[in-house]
C-alpha cells in the first residue's frame, strides 16, 4: 500500500512539473514590430525588432532601435541581473529582475538618470496567434507627468 502511495505521488509530481512547463513559453525567435496606427509614437517595447534567445537559464534579448542595437541578458532564476545601456554618451547600469507569473514574463528594471532613480517594468507574453505582445512602462520623461504605458505587438520573422 505505501509503494501505491509513492507512486501516485510521484505520477503527480510529474504532471504538476509538465503543467508548469507547458505554461512558460519560449520566446525564441526573430520579432518584428506589428504596425499601431493608435500608437502614441515611439518608446517602449523592444524597437522596431528584436532578436530573443531563450534557454533553461537565460533570456537575451538584442533589439534594433532608434538608438542602435542593444543586447541584454536576463537571468530567469529571479536573481539580479546587470546590463549597460549606453544613451547620448553615457554608460547606465541597469538592475533588472525576472518573474513568471503563469505564462508572463515580468521583468523589472531599476537604473539611474542624471542622479535620479529610473524603474522600467516590461511584461512579456505570447498571445493565442503566436504573437509576442510587450507592455512596458516608464516614466515621463518629456512631461513629468504619470508613467507612460505602452503595449506593442511583435510578430515572428519567417
């Protein structure tokens, strides 16, 4: 009876374990942007297109924007993550941590501007097309106002 037990539970971990793999996506791939026409301009996101590679570990994300190409890699465990982005002359370290939720990718990024402490958070997801949709705030940083959300569409590259 108790080698019964062992095996249900051990047929339940499995399936719990293959649940919980089936829920997190692989972003791999070439992402072009989906055009908006209500878009409200540029920022945010990843440019214009990105390149994701994705393995048990990491996600390096290079991405084609107004500012060139940029590459960051996120680390998947939770466990923070270093990147520079180099902006009008400037090298900005940014912190940057990971979180699953379901079949979302949060991604929460912490630098500093000026002497001003910047916090980015994008959200990464496939929708049921197969589509990369990315939202992603930000500060204002042209109108001071309240953070800035937008929410793109990348469509995988043949």
């Amino acid at each position: 009876m108790h080698r019964l037990h062992a095996a249900h539970t051990l047929v339940l971990a499995v399936l719990l374990s293959a649940a919980t793999l089936a829920q997190t996506p692989n972003f791999t791939g070439k992402w072009e942007v989906v055009p908006d026409p209500s878009s409200q301009g540029p920022g945010g996101g990843l440019g214009r297109s990105a390149v994701i590679k994705q393995d048990a570990t990491t996600l390096t994300v290079t991405r084609t924007t107004q500012m060139g190409e940029m590459t960051s890699v996120y680390k998947l465990d939770g466990s923070e993550s270093k990147n520079t982005l180099n902006f009008q002359g400037n090298a900005i370290e940014q912190l940057s941590k990971v979180k699953w939720d379901g079949g979302t990718l949060n991604v929460d990024t912490s630098m500093s501007f000026d002497g001003n402490p910047v916090s980015v958070t994008m959200a990464m997801s496939l929708d049921a097309s197969g589509n990369l949709v990315v939202v992603s705030t930000r500060p204002d940083f042209q109108g001071g106002g309240a953070p800035v959300t937008t929410k793109m569409t990348y469509k995988k590259a043949e």
